[in-house]
C-alpha cells in the first residue's frame, strides 16, 4: 500500500476532508418517502426526446412524492463537450414545462449542479479512496493500453484493466515515486473488490431481481494528471453527486444497467448507502418488420429539437409518453392522464414503440379540444420563431385568425381535427388570410377538375352577383350555387349525371367544387358557409371575381 505521505503529496494540501462536504451538504429532512430524483445528461449531443421522457418521469416522482427533482450537468467528458447543447437542454426542458427545483439555474443548497465545477469535492473523494488503499495511480500510457488491449485479443482474455493485466495495482511506492519524480502524467484506478466469474444481483425497481457478472475491472476514477481541471470519470462522479445530493431514487436509461455492479462497488468503497435504480427501457421504433431502438442518427423524431420543431403542444408528447410508459394513463383523459401519478412497477421491461402517427392523432384530439384563442396564444410564439412571415400576418389580423379557428370549431360535438401541430398550420388555415391566398385565376386550372373555362366564369360572375353573406335567414350557399348550376344546366342530382353524364357539363359537386376551388384554393376545405362568414363579404367577392 502507497503512504499516505505519497497519496497526500498528490493533491493540493488545502483538500478538504470528506467530513467537510459531509456537513456541507447534509442529509435531507424529508419525509421518509418523499423521493429526491434526478436527470443528469451529458452535454455531448443533442437531447433525445427519450431523455426528456426519463426526465419527466424522474420530476413526477419527486413531485408526488413531495421531494426534490434536481437537473444535474454530467460534463466531465470535456473532450466531447457539444457546444449549444446545453442551451438545447433548456430549450427542451423549458418546451415540456420540465422544470428543476434545484439546478445552476433555479438554485439549490446542494450545487454546484455542474460537475466540471465540482472538481474538489471529486478530488477529496478520491485521495479518501487512495488513502484506504482502494484506489491507486497508473502510468499506463495511451501506446501501453493499446498493446494491452491487443495482447488480450490475442490470448482470448476480455479487455480492460484488471487480473495480471493490472500492472500499477499493487507497484511498489519507489517504482510509483520515480514515475512521479520524472513528471510522468497518470491516472486513478479504482481497485475493484470484483473478482473474475463472480455473480452478483441487485433489485432494479422496473425489472425486479437481477444478476450479472461483478465488476473485475480496475477503472479509471480520476482522469489525468496533466489535464486541468482535474476531472473525474462520469462513474465516480456520479457517486460521489448521488450521495451528497441526497438522492434517494435513481431513474435512468436502461444502457447504465451493465454499470449497476461497478457502481455499487463505488458505493461500498466509498462508504455511501446504496441507492434504489430503476432502468427505463428505450423508446422504440417499427422499421418494416422489426422493431429497433430510436436512434439518433436515423430518425428524426428521436430529436427534442423536432418535438418543438413541428409545433407539438407538450401536453399531447406528454400524454403519449406516459400511456406509453403506464398503459393504465393511455385510457385517461389527457388532464386526467397528466395529473395522475406513474407507478414504476407498471412500467415495461420491453421498450414501448413510439408510433408518431399515433402521436399525430393525439395531438389533433387534444388540439380539437382548445379553444380557438389558446390555439392562437400557443401558436403565435411558434409562428415567430418558424414562421415570421405568417407570424406578422396573423398578429395584424388577429380577429380573422380567431374566426378562422372557429369555422366548425365551436357549437358543434366535432370540432375539426386537421390541425395536428402548429406547423400544419400554414397548410390548413393560411388560406384564410388574403396574404397567403393565391388568387385563382385561371379558369383552366386543373383544380376546376376539367370543367369548360366559361362555365367556370358562368359560375364565378353568377355566384358573385347573388352573393349573400350568410347569416340567420339567409339562403345558404349552397342554394345560391344550386339554382345557379341548374340554370347552367348542371345535373342537380349525382344519380342523374352517373347515369348520363354527356347531357350535362358537370354535376352539382362540380359546380360547388369550382366555388370552393375560388374560394379556399381547394376542393377540400372547412365548411363553406362559415368559411365565408369568417372571410367577410369583401374578401369571398375579391377571390370570387379574381378570374382572368
Ligand atoms: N450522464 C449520464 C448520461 O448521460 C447519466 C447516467 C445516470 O443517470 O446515472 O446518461
């Protein structure tokens, strides 16, 4: 075992001892089964939208519970540090209402919640482990490793540090104190308890009893000496933050599973009490006939950034996750679905699938339920961010938007459901707005589905010159257009023109078809008579009587 005179010459001597962050940050006085959560991601990348599930999941049950979700920042990989990926956490935290009631933003008596900046508190930690004999330095060097890794190959042993492989676990002080006289930068191993072939089992609150092989390798805790700051590896500190964060429940990805053994090598080595782990599965996703994990790399909608892209109200990506999580919530009304706790017993070992056509329904239903002037409270920030042109529109025209959002939104048991996302949108309301309608003026168009041009001009002089606003006690539009088709000789009934259509020049639908054509830009388009009751006299005459 190294003296302490060496372990201690390796670190400032103002270190403080572990006692010193003990009283720093002391235990929590919670209720016993208030749960203290937390998320932690890594600055390395962009947010997958499976991170924000794990994190909603994490803040609900700190929040049910009435404990404490924290937002911790696990950036000791500097060498991958993704520059704007923390502003891209907060624009995904902030979009889903995800909210930390301990973070560097929102404060709290356990931060720093950084872990580049909580560099020390590692350090104390580690010379502790050091002066126990329970950590040790190594001067592998990057050239060594490689030689190891390939020599393991050769000889069938699996890589890592470990076993005779181990070659700094046990040297003696005068072979570690040369290393250090020449100035050779090193590492800190931990020395794992672990031994080859052993079992270990530990609860995992989703998936219940489970057992693998025990951690044998030496890992590396703390990075090298000639970096600075003098970093940690995520493993260690994420130890060492757990336990003095108070953290009493751990919700993460189920890719840390393999890590459960080592980690709780760290927590026995440390003397920190075990915390309970629950590994989610990974969202998944159907590709032909298999199904795959949601990757990063191939599928859009793995991104947070699309979420917020495409204008999904959070509470409908919400709502879906947790159905997906709990099936229980999925037969819930959305507020219902929303305000219920999620039971981690209920989650699924196999990752749910997420399907974003079904996603898309669901945000169309939960759309169909706002009222016209929410949609637009909600929508306007949208638009000003990816839409400025028709942001601008709308705003000056805020009265015909709410009307538009009316058409066969209010007074009927179905309200309309085509506006899944606020990047639909343009596509389904632009119309509305004289801005972004295209005048038809081509009697020729092919979306007049083939009628002669001057019938369609018959229809479009005949219809302007009859027109009448709709309004209690007025013809509706569609005896306007049918007395005007019979009179120019259009089938009045689909039967009679199935049965000859060379005796008429279209039939009704054709003529009311050519209307709406003028009037919305489409032959599918929301009801007629509120549309043009939306639109105003003047705008329905001008669109009507744009023809060349
Ligand atoms: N920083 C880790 C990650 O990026 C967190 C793992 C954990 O929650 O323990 O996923």
């Amino acid at each position: 075992m190294l003296s302490v005179e060496l372990i201690d010459s390796l670190f400032p001597v103002d270190l403080p001892d572990p006692a010193h962050w003990e009283s720093r940050y002391p235990a929590r006085t919670l209720p016993a089964d208030a749960k203290v959560t937390r998320f932690a991601p890594s600055p390395t990348g962009w947010l997958h939208i499976g991170g924000i599930f794990t994190a909603s999941v994490n803040l609900d049950l700190a929040r049910h519970s009435g404990g404490r979700y924290l937002l911790r920042i696990e950036d000791t990989d500097q060498a991958r540090f993704e520059e704007g990926a923390l502003a891209q956490f907060e624009a995904g935290f902030e979009y889903f209402g995800i909210e930390a009631d301990e973070s560097d933003a929102a404060g709290g008596s356990y931060g720093p919640y950084t872990q580049s900046v909580r560099a020390e508190i590692y350090q104390t930690y580690v010379r502790e482990l050091m002066r126990q004999g329970k950590a040790y330095p190594c001067f592998e060097t990057p050239e060594q490793a490689e030689a190891r890794v390939a020599r393991q190959k050769t000889v069938g042993a699996l890589p890592g540090y470990y076993g005779e492989w181990a070659i700094w676990r046990d040297a003696p002080e005068d072979q570690v104190r040369a290393r250090l006289d020449a100035g050779d930068p090193y590492v800190v191993r931990f020395r794992s308890p672990g031994i080859g072939g052993a079992r270990v089992s530990f609860t995992d609150l989703i998936r219940g009893e489970l057992s693998s092989d025990d951690n044998r390798n030496d890992v590396v805790i703390l990075k090298r000496s000639d970096t600075a700051p003098r970093l940690p590896t995520y493993h260690f500190a994420h130890a060492v933050d757990d336990h003095l964060m108070g953290i009493t429940l751990v919700v993460r990805g189920e890719e840390w599973i393999s890590s459960v053994p080592l980690h709780h090598q760290l927590f026995d080595a440390l003397g920190f009490p075990r915390i309970p782990y629950a590994h989610v599965a990974p969202l998944m996703k159907q590709d032909g006939g298999s199904r795959r994990k949601l990757s990063k790399r191939r599928d859009p909608e793995a991104s947070v950034g699309y979420y917020i892209e495409q204008g999904f109200p959070a509470e409908a990506v919400l709502y879906y996750l947790r159905g997906l999580a709990n099936g229980r919530l999925a037969e819930l009304p959305l507020p219902a679905a929303l305000a219920e706790p999620l039971r981690l017993s209920e989650f699924g070992v196999a990752g749910p699938l997420l399907d974003i056509v079904k996603l898309d329904d669901i945000s169309a239903d939960y759309v169909s339920t706002l009222p016209g002037a929410e949609i637009l409270d909600r929508l306007l920030p949208w638009l000003t961010e990816y839409d400025k042109d028709l942001a601008s529109v709308v705003v000056a025209q805020r009265d015909l938007a709410l009307r538009a959002l009316d058409v066969e939104r209010v007074n009927t048991e179905k309200p309309r459901k085509d506006l899944h996302k606020w990047a639909d949108f343009r596509g389904v309301y632009g119309f509305f707005f004289p801005e972004v309608f295209e005048l038809v003026t081509d009697p020729a168009d092919e979306r007049f589905g083939g009628l002669a041009p001057d019938l369609v001009r018959a229809l479009a002089s005949g219809f302007a010159a009859g027109y009448l606003e709709p309004g209690p006690g007025v013809t509706t539009w569609f005896d306007q257009i049918r007395t005007l088709a019979g009179d120019l000789g259009f089938a009045l009934r689909q039967k009679d023109y199935k049965k000859n259509p060379d005796a008429y020049p279209g039939s009704i639908a054709d003529a009311a078809g050519a209307i709406r054509v003028l009037i919305t830009g489409s032959r599918q388009s929301p009801d007629l008579e509120q549309t043009c009751a939306a639109l105003g006299r003047n705008e329905v005459l001008r669109r009507v009587t744009a023809l060349a």
